[in-house]
C-alpha cells in the first residue's frame, strides 16, 4: 500500500539530506520547471535519487514528448500531465501505468479508464473524492494547499494520498506547525492485537526477509525520525537496532501491507547481520549473489596480500582476461550443469569487477528494471521486410541485416558527459572507440590469405562468389578499358573531373621535384631525391557503400607520384560488373588492371600476386576489419614484400562546438560519418554549451537522422558515440589531442586561432563553412586518413605515401679531410676496421694523414 503521503519537491532546489529523510515515504513527486533542468536532474537521478520512486509533474511544462521518453527510460516512475497531453504520450507509445492524470472534476476519471493513477482537486467535496477512489485498484492523489476544502487527516482516512508540499512536512517529532510524515503512517495503521503492536517484517533491499519484530506509535517515530531500524521489544521497550552491536540498520522504506495492520522495514544492514546469532537474517545467512557480494566487498577492504581474489582486485588486465575466457566458455558450454557452471563463474568474475567499481547488485538491478521497463518510439514505418530496397544501393554486412530486422524507435541520441562532473575514467570509456577483436578477426582472415596464396586465381573467384555473390570467369580487368564499362552522366562525369583537379592540384604541390641538397662540410654535399614506387595497388571500398571518391583520392596521387603500374581493387556488384563511377576513375587516372575482389582476398591477390593478378609492391586504401587485418598480416610477412599505407579503418569524426555554431550545421557533420559504417564513431564536444543549445543540437541529429536511408546504420553508430561538455577551447583541444581523431572540425567562434592547438588529427575542417564532406569529395585535401587513434602518429595519404626517398651524398678530397678522421674515430671504437680502411686508404694515397698514423 502506498505510503499515506506523497511528499512534493517544488524543485530541484533541495538538499540531499532533505531528501533522505522524506525518502522514507518510498515515493515522491518533483517538479520539473524548465528544460534546462533536465541535465543537472539526470545527474540527481542517477546519484541521489535512488531507492525511490520519482513521478515528475510536468503540469505546466513544456518538454518534448522524446524528453519524456528519456526521463521514464532513465528511472522516472511515472510522469504527472494535463489530460490534453494524454494522447500524445499514449500514441508515443508511453503506457498509461507510466501516467498519473491531473483532473479538474472529480467525475472526469470514468472518462480514461485506461488510466489508474489520478491527481484529483482539492476543491471537491470528500465524499466525490470518495468516490471516485471506489475502484481499490486506483491510486487517486489530491494536492493539498491554502485552498483545499479537505483535511490531510480525512484524505487518509479514505485512503486518498494527499500531496503535500516538502516544506510542510516534518519527520521529526516536535515541529507543531508542521505535518508530521510519523502521525500520517501510524493515522492509516490499524491492529487487532491485545498490546495495541504492529507485526513487523523487516526485509533488506532485495526483498530478503532478516527476521520478524513489532513496532509501537513511538518506534515507529523515532525509526522516521532516526531513518534508522527501531522497533518496539515486547520485554525491553524501544529498541535501536545495533546500538550495543554495531549491527546497525539505515532505514530505507517503510511500507504497510495491503490490509494496513502489518509494516515492512526495508533497510540496510550493517556488520554482522540482523540476527544476534550474528547471521544475516533470522533465518539463516543469505547466500548466492548476495552472499558472494559482501565477501567480495569484504576483501576488497581487506584482502590478504598473495590471495587471488587481490590479485584480480589489482590486476586488471587478468581480471577482464578471466571474464572474456568464462563468457567464451559460457557460449561453449552445452548441458545444464555445464551450463549453470560456467554462469556461476561469470558472474563470479563479473562481480567482483563491479565491486571493485564501486558498483553493487542493487545498481545492476535498477539497470535491470530500467531496461525492463524501457520505452521505444514508434514511428510509423513499415516493416524492414516490406520495404522495397533503393536501388543502386549495396547491401548491409550479414551482421547488420540480422539486426536491421529489429524494429528499433528510439530517440537518435548520444550519450551525454560532463567532464566537470565525470571522472576521468569516464571521459575516458567514452572515447573508446567500438572494439575491434583482433585476434577474432585473424581466425577469419588467415585462412583467406593462406588459400588465396595457395591457390590463386581460384581462391579468388570463390571467396568473391561467397561473400560479395558475383560469379566471374576472371578475376581482373586490364587497361585499356572498354568505355562501356564507365557509361555515366555527362554531369558525374563532369563532378569527378573537378574532384581530380582539385586533388591533382593540392598533391602536385606537394610532390618534390628538385633534389634536396645540403653541403654539410665544405666538399661534403648530401642530397635526397624522391622516385616513384613502381607497383601499387589501391583498395577501394564497396562493402555498404560503392566510394569512388576513394578511388580518386589513391589514384590521383599515385599518378602525381609516377607510379608505372597502378592496380586499383574493389569489391565486383552481384552481377559480377565494377561501379561505372569507380572504371572511369580507374581510366582517368591511368591504372593499368581493375581487380574485381574485395576484403583480405583482394589484399592477399595483391600483395602475393595470382596467376591473373599481378604482385605489388605497396597497398593502399581504407577499408573494413577484414581490409585493415588482412593490410598489417601481408606487412609483416617478410615474403609478401610489400607495405602499406596505414591502418584507415571505419570513419570518424570529432566536432567541437560552441554556443554560436548552426545546430543543423553541428548535426550534418556528426550524421555524415556516422552514416558510414555501424562500426563508425562520431564525437562532439561542446564547450560551454547551455541545456537549450545542446538540446537543439541533438533535435538536430535526430530529426535530420531520421530522414536519411541510411538512419539504420546511423542509429547504431550514435549508440557508441559521446558527448562531452567542457568550460572551454583548450580544455575541447587537449581532449582532441588525446582521441586523436580521423577528421577533426571546427565549428567555433575564430576557429582558424585554435589550429595551432592541433597536436593530433588527420584532417582538420576550419570554421562552420568547411563541412567534412568537402574534403570526403571536393576540396584537394585527400581523405584516405589514419583512424583508431593512429593519427599520432601516422600521417594521411599523400604524394609522398607512393613515394620513396633516396639519398646521397658526393664527397671531394677536401670534403674527406674535413670528415675523415671523424670516421676512423667511431669505426674503431665499434671495432670495424674494414670501414676505417675505407677512409684510411683513400687519405693516405691523397697524403692526408702523417706518415706513423695508425
Ligand atoms: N579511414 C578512411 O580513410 C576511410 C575512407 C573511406 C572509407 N572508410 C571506411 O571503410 C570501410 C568500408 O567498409 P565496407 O564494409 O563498406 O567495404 P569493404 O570494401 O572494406 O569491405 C567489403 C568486403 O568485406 C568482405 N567481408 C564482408 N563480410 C565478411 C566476412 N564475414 N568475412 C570475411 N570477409 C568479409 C567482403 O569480401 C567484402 O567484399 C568503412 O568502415 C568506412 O568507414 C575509411
Ligand atoms: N569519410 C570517409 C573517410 O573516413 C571518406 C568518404 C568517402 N565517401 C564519403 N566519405
Ligand atoms: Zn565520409
């Protein structure tokens, strides 16, 4: 039975011992004023408002009804409305037991009998009140203040929950112009018993029962007023619980049972349990998760040096290690026993990594709950199936196909972080990027590259029919091309001729033509020179998307560079045929082959060269997990001979934002990368942004998400992507600097100053003017970039990436007495002599060195 008064939190203006104390009552209302509240209450709600049912009165509020889905879906009870908001929030698929109904008349309720949770005026007559509440199953609440023509007293005689302002209620025990919360519970109790005591039950959290005592009218103030467990010994008189022995109880909730005459403590005990044989309960210890919780929390404070459980505690790397061989082995095991086994072991393994977090059962169970009582948007479509799919469109990776099927209607938004507030290990998981497993990857690629070495051509052509669907009688297309095979507009082709001039022109600039010489002694002059490396071949991606984009942006550069043979391979259509788009850039640019393959395959083809294929001798180009795995396998493969450019895995992007940038601008650049794969990550950092324009900025992402074909994907990518608040420029840089992003965007006020705080970032995008995309296309900057954090340390493509750089050096007489005995010094002490002749020989017969020298 709910508690006979619903205390009312005006706003978010109190303090946490306020709340504490009322929280007794199990349950509260508090008033949302405006939208720019919304943050600093979800923080509340995830760090103080706990153990405690929240409804919000939104009344005369303005939120968005996705607003109101975020608060429900983050640990809101229930939310208190107008009745002209009722059909909004049911057609957005919020359920009514999530809705508390405001009423003017009292007779209004028959009107919604969908809904059992009402708020009735204070203005009415008890007896209408009265019944309107008939029904037992409806929890009918009436705002008390100056006005009412009801008493509290006579509301909770008829089991209507008055609402009474915080300000006006007391838990204490001497505040006479105050309601005392004490006098309302014991008012709605009632016993039949000879020593007028009340039953009752004491439970933990959990719903664990630890034994059976009675309460008295006074204990039961003095448990309110304490917030602790006191109870009313029939022999000893009042009893606070663990005063003797430290068994203490924090008292959380006091609840009555349906017929008014029985409570329920709920509360947390401390030390050795509530039992005095020093147990956990009355009825023995309480075992389980429960159990294998306290010892974990025990030898966290405690742990003897040497024992394993300190050493998962402080060995991370093992700890985690332990939970990914016992989830395997979970998924591995088949029997029941076998299966109970290896679950007991995960969780063992996955507690003891919550505990040392800081987090508890009780925080996973109120995950738990929120996901069961989570609510999803639904937002009209027809079912993926239905759909006819666009033409000209490739189809998604088998593993996003499975889960397209899934009809997913949340709001598109990332997560939010403070960084003011958020630890740093918070800011920290939420820069990592989405997990690539390696070593899983590896199990899939080896074998590809072994059978394409192995058997060639073959090889080839079957794993092209398994995992792109083409059937081919060759693997390859050779110059010069049919001009059928690149049959597009007249206005395409007109678009990739900019895009190439525009590339030509920033990467010709960039190629070095004059040799570099330097005189480093007079007669010693070293000179570099750069020559082309003669065969390249270049990955251009086709998995969910054709990009002949990145053809331009490796082919172009390759004929800057000079390179004799440049081999371009991509992934053939279903009917076996390469992208028109991707043919033409393939002869503008003078490849001499076109391999039809994709994925490790294509790489393997490449670096080992086919029967058909020929070998190159350096690989270049972005691509999938299988692309990227299959790069840095044939690299280090001393018998593959040949480099690559970099890891360019999925695309990334990092905006920083400030109170002056377009939202809508903002938006377009985060969807336009998450866009690209499901396994992409876009971040924006805001710096100093207020709730309002963070709110319009995510409005933006999800409006402008949701009418793009690709939204699927993006829904997914926005999944693992951030937000993150700062105060200031520096603060937004130095965390870029640390992410070390693909594409890095300024959309700030005086942008163009911040750049020289770059330290890490493939490309940077300077002002609101300069989208990603121009450079994805357009610009002449090259969008082949280093991701996963690799631009540290690598560089994107470039004229130099198809070049190599030789040096030299040419030295006269003068030049070798000026470095010579240099050069003997340091041969001796490594003790090479033959270098040391070298020199030697040569300044003796030019008479150079005194006739004893040794
Ligand atoms: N960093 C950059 O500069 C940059 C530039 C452009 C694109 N990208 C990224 O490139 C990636 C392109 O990926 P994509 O998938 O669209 O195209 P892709 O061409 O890289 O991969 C498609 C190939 O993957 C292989 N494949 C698919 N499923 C497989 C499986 N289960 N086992 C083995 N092989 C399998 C198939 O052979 C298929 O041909 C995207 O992540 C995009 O973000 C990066
Ligand atoms: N943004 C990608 C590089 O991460 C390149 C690209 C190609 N087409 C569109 N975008
Ligand atoms: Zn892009």
């Amino acid at each position: 039975m709910p508690f006979p008064v619903l205390p009312y939190f005006s706003s978010l203006d109190f303090s946490n011992e306020e709340f504490s104390k009322l929280s007794v009552t199990g349950s509260i209302l508090l008033k949302i004023n405006q939208e720019s509240e919304i943050v600093t209450f979800k923080q509340l709600l995830k760090q103080v408002l706990k153990n405690v049912s929240i409804n919000i009165d939104l009344i005369n509020s303005t939120i968005s009804v996705d607003q109101i889905i975020d608060l429900l879906n983050n640990g809101v009870a229930k939310v208190l409305i107008r009745t002209d908001a009722l059909s909004t929030l049911v057609e957005s698929n919020i359920p009514s037991s999530r809705i508390i109904l405001n009423i003017d008349k009292t007779d209004e309720h028959n009107q919604f009998p969908e809904i059992s949770s009402f708020v009735l005026s204070s203005n009415e007559p008890l007896g209408d009140l009265k019944v309107a509440s008939a029904n037992g199953a409806r929890e009918i609440y009436v705002i008390i203040d100056e006005s009412s023509h009801v008493t509290v007293n006579s509301l909770v005689a008829s089991n209507l929950t008055p609402i009474i302002n915080k300000e006006k209620l007391t838990t204490e025990r001497d505040e006479p112009e105050k309601i005392s919360i004490s006098d309302l519970f014991i008012s709605s109790l009632r016993t039949d018993r000879p020593d007028g005591l009340y039953t009752t039950l004491v439970t933990d959290n959990h719903n664990h029962s630890l034994g059976l005592v009675y309460s008295s009218k006074e204990s039961i103030s003095e448990a309110i007023r304490t917030k602790t467990g006191v109870y009313q010994s029939r022999r000893h008189g009042l009893w606070y619980k663990g005063a003797t022995s430290g068994a203490t109880q924090e008292l959380l909730r006091l609840d009555k049972d349906c017929d008014s005459d029985c409570l329920k403590f709920v509360v947390k005990q401390a030390g050795v349990g509530f039992c005095h044989l020093e147990q956990d309960s009355c009825f023995g210890d309480i075992n389980g998760l429960n159990r294998l919780e306290k010892t974990l929390q025990e030898r966290l404070a405690n742990a003897p040096e040497g024992s394993y459980t300190k050493r998962l505690f402080t060995d991370e790397d093992l700890l985690i290690a332990k939970i990914k061989e016992e989830a395997e082995e979970l998924t591995e095991a088949q029997d029941k026993d076998e299966i109970a086994w290896e679950a007991a072991d995960l969780f063992y393994f996955a507690l003891t990594r919550c505990v040392k977090n800081g987090v508890s059962l009780e925080d996973i169970e109120r995950n738990l709950d929120l996901k069961g009582l989570k609510i999803t948007r639904r937002k009209g479509d027809a079912k993926p199936k239905f759909i006819t799919p666009k033409s000209d469109t490739k189809s998604t990776t088998p593993q996003e196909e499975s889960k397209d099927n899934e009809i997913v209607d949340e709001k598109i938004v990332m997560n939010v972080i403070d960084t003011a507030s958020a630890s740093i290990e918070e800011v920290q998981a939420s820069l990592q990027r989405p997990v690539q497993k390696t070593a899983d990857i590896m199990k899939l690629v080896n074998p590809i590259i072994d059978s394409v070495r192995s058997k060639g051509d073959s090889a080839l052509l079957e794993l092209t029919a398994k995992f792109d669907g083409a059937k081919l009688d060759s693997p390859i297309l050779r110059a010069p091309f049919d001009p059928k095979l690149y049959d597009i507009s007249q206005e395409l082709k007109d678009a990739i001729d900019i895009s190439i001039d525009n590339v030509h022109k920033f990467h010709k600039a960039q190629y070095q033509e004059d040799t570099l010489k330097v005189e480093t002694k007079p007669g010693v002059v070293c000179s570099r020179f750069a020559r082309p490396i003669e065969n390249v071949g270049l990955y251009v991606p086709g998995g969910t998307a054709v990009l002949p984009s990145t053809a331009i942006m490796l082919g172009v550069p390759a004929q800057v560079a000079g390179c004799k043979n440049i081999v371009l391979a991509s992934p053939p259509r279903k009917d076996g045929s390469i992208s028109p788009e991707v043919a033409y850039v393939a002869h503008k640019v003078g490849a001499s082959a076109i391999v039809l393959a994709g994925g490790a395959q294509a790489v393997a083809a490449m670096a080992y060269g086919t029967e058909s294929i020929p070998k190159v001798d350096k690989i270049l180009g972005p691509g999938n997990q299988f692309v990227t795995a299959a790069k840095m396998y044939i690299q280090n493969d001393t018998s593959a001979l040949c480099s690559i450019d970099m890891p360019a895995g999925p695309s990334e992007v990092l905006v920083i934002a400030d109170g002056k940038s377009d939202p809508d601008f903002v938006a377009s650049d985060l969807l336009s990368q998450a866009e690209h794969g499901i396994d992409s990550q876009v971040i924006l950092i805001g710096v100093d942004l207020s709730a309002t324009e963070l709110k319009a900025i995510e409005d933006a992402v999800h409006n402008q998400a949701l009418a793009l074909p690709r939204v699927d994907i993006v829904r997914k990518c926005i999944k693992h992507s951030t937000t993150l608040l700062v105060k200031t420029y520096e603060e937004a840089l130095d965390l870029s600097n640390k992410y070390a992003p693909e594409h890095l965007i300024l959309q700030i006020e005086n942008a163009g100053k911040y750049v020289d705080l770059v330290d890490n970032a493939g490309s940077v995008f300077v002002g609101a003017y300069s989208p990603e995309s121009l450079g994805d296309y357009s610009s002449g900057t090259n969008h082949t970039l280093p991701t996963y954090g690799y631009s540290r340390m690598y560089s994107g493509v470039n004229t130099a990436t198809f070049q190599k750089f030789i040096t030299s050096q040419d030295v006269t007489p003068e030049g070798l007495e000026n470095i010579g005995r240099a050069v003997m010094s340091l041969a001796k002490v490594e003790g090479l002599d033959g270098h040391r002749n070298a020199v030697k020989i040569r300044m003796e017969k030019l008479g150079l060195l005194e006739k004893n020298f040794v």
